[in-house]
C-alpha cells in the first residue's frame, strides 16, 4: 500500500488525512497533540506528534512516503516546501505562503519532483477551470469571486473564519493584485465593493484581495481580478479598524509595555471569529470566463455553494479545500500526472482527463460545480 504523509491536523489537513487514509496507509503529523488525537481515536490513522518548523524532522519523517501533503500554516509553508523538495519527494501544498512558490522550480526539477501548490479552491480550483479553458479558447476576461460565510449571522462582523484570525486580516491588508487591459494594477484591499446576487444565499458584498497568485505570471488573459466575498456590512467595520490602526504591526506603547495592535486584535477577534467545531458555514464561489471559442463569442459561469457535512461533522471550507487537494494527490500516486517542478493547478487543467478526474471526486463527495453557458 502506497504511504502518505500529511503535514498538518488542522481543520484541513485532518480532513485530507481522513479522505486519503480510505485508500492508503496514511500518518498525519502535527505539533499539537490535541489535533491528532480524534484521527487515532476514530480513524486509526497513523500519527506523529513533532515540531514541523525542524526540517530534521521533517526529513526524518518522509524518509520512506510516496507524497507528501503539506498542510502548515502559511508562515511555514515555503520553507516546509524546500525541506520536502530537497528530500526528493512529491508533494502537494495547501499552505498558501506569501513566497513566490516559483523560487523553488529549478530545485524542484532538479530533484525530478512533482510539486502542485495553491491546491486548494481559490486558489486552486479557480486556476484549474481558467487552466482548462485557456487551453481551448480565446479568454478575454476571469473573475472569481469566493467567500466562506458562517450560517449564523451574528452582529456586528457577520463572520467566523475557519482559520488564523491573522491570516484573514492579512488578506485585508496586502494589496490586490488585478490584471486590467492586459496591464497588473495594484490596488488596496477591500477597494471596490460592490453587491452581488448569489443564489440561494441573496445579496453579498464583494471587495479586492490578492487572489490570483500563479495565474498572474502563468496565463495570458488581459483582465483578471478575484474578490472576496462577505455578508454585506462586514466590510465598513473591517475598514474602521483597519483605518484606526487595529491592524498595524508596529508595537506601540501602552502604559509602558510594548503590545502590537495586531497581536492584540487577532487575539480580540479570535474569540468572536472562532468557528466552533460543530458550526455550519458555507462556501460559495462563482467563477466567469469569457472569450471567443471557435469564432463565437463565449461565457462560461461555473457556481458552487458547499454547506457543512452533519454527517461527517466536517466544515465546507475543509471539503472544498482539503478534497481538491486528496484529488491531485490521487492524480499523482496513480501517475496520472508527472510534470515535475512547481504546478499550480491551471497546468493540470490543460488536459481534460485531470480536470475531469477532479471533478468527478469531488462530485462523489457532494461538492457540486454548476456551469451554465452563455
């Protein structure tokens, strides 16, 4: 049997873990115990508890594995990636690091290894569907829009983050990358909102963040933008605080001690933002591409609104993530895909056998893409 490794028992990297150990021999590795006991307990997964920022460690563990999935905070994640590579093993990575991912190609080729990164929905499943049609059409235009929303709203913020508080705040912060006219136009984030009608959830407010990551440097479309998506009037609060310093990262002096806004507030927030283990949310993505295919003008719209499993007691945002990614990493333990070095997914959506196989994964795990054709 086939030996997987999955960097990470977070809310994703056990829901990986779970999904991948149906079919293989699979050990999950994370630092805190408390996160790797119900995957002992319930599924007799293998575990390890190790500290991941030690890449001794990290060699030592995926000496004898046949893929690697990273699963670690985004703050490890390029690191983690190098450590993996170096040690000659394919890996698929949902860490989402702000490293150019791209660094690490020669060294990946070099070491003849599959790497496929940003493996999750956005990014992630949004390049594998503007992978796909590039490939077969003239696209003239993408937009992505995506959000995870709790099914509970709750005033003032409306929202729970099934991650790092500090991790959403930092999507508030860095500018957004676009693509308008052929031309990359940096703008602030949560810049343009504007309201959006999605079905069955109603109306939500999209804003800028920096989304499109890979797809800036790997495909030729003349415009492009991703936008966040929120229940309308999270935005207005996020700008106050961020206005008013909440989230700088600067320490400042408060009665003589030295505290930074940010710390401070991912740590305020986290007790609101906390998405509790039994809490139902929802992902919702909508995804259109236009252009010219075969001489006529054409719109692909793809939707997908993914509720919280009761059964399984998993979130939307671990499925819709975590189950993208067991997929690549089925495509690879099957040789399906062998193109070594780093891969976004729009490269595996070049050919229709992945896009198809992806697909039809995450249909036998309920997670749905309507496309509708203009």
């Amino acid at each position: 049997m086939q030996r997987v490794v999955v960097l990470g028992a977070g809310m994703v990297g056990s829901a990986i873990a779970v999904d991948l150990h149906k079919q293989y021999d699979v050990t999950s590795v994370d630092v805190n115990r408390s996160h790797l006991k119900p995957l002992d307990e319930y599924y007799q997964i293998n575990t390890i508890t190790e500290n991941l920022s030690d890449p001794a460690a990290i060699s030592a563990i995926i000496k004898d594995v046949d893929i690697v999935i990273s699963a670690v905070p985004g703050s490890m994640g390029f690191n983690t990636l190098k450590t993996i590579i170096e040690n000659g093993k394919n890996v698929v990575d949902i860490a989402f690091f702000p490293e150019d991912p791209f660094d690490l190609d020669e060294l990946a080729k070099e070491k003849s290894v599959i790497a496929i990164v940003d493996c999750g929905v956005a990014p992630g499943m949004s390049n594998l569907l503007l992978g796909y049609h590039h490939r077969r059409m003239t696209v003239d235009s993408f937009e992505c829009l995506v959000g995870g929303l709790p099914v509970k709203r709750i005033l003032p913020y409306q929202y729970k983050a099934p991650f790092s508080p500090s991790d959403v705040i930092e999507e508030y912060l860095r500018p957004a990358r676009f693509v308008e006219n052929g031309r990359i136009v940096e703008k602030e984030a949560l810049s343009d909102p504007e309201y959006v009608d999605i079905d069955p959830l109603g109306t939500l407010e999209a804003f800028n963040t920096d989304g499109l990551r890979s797809l800036i440097k790997t495909v030729n479309v003349p415009n492009m933008k991703e936008k966040t998506l929120r229940y309308p009037g999270h935005i207005d609060i996020i700008r106050v605080l961020r206005e008013t310093g909440f989230f700088d990262k600067k320490p400042i002096d408060v009665k003589g001690q030295k505290i930074s806004p940010l710390d401070l507030s991912s740590a305020l927030l986290f007790r609101m933002w906390d998405l509790g283990a039994d809490e139902e949310e929802i992902t919702v993505m909508r995804i259109t591409i236009s252009g010219v295919e075969k001489g006529h003008p054409r719109t692909y719209v793809y939707n997908m609104v993914d509720r919280y499993d009761k059964t399984t007691k998993t979130s939307s945002m671990a499925r819709t993530t975590g189950y993208t990614c067991s997929a690549a990493a089925n495509l690879v333990l099957h040789g399906k895909f062998n193109r070594t070095g780093i891969c976004p997914l729009e490269y595996l959506g070049e050919k229709g056998d992945h896009i198809n196989f992806i697909m039809e994964y995450l249909k036998d795990r309920n997670i749905i893409y309507d496309v509708r054709v203009v």
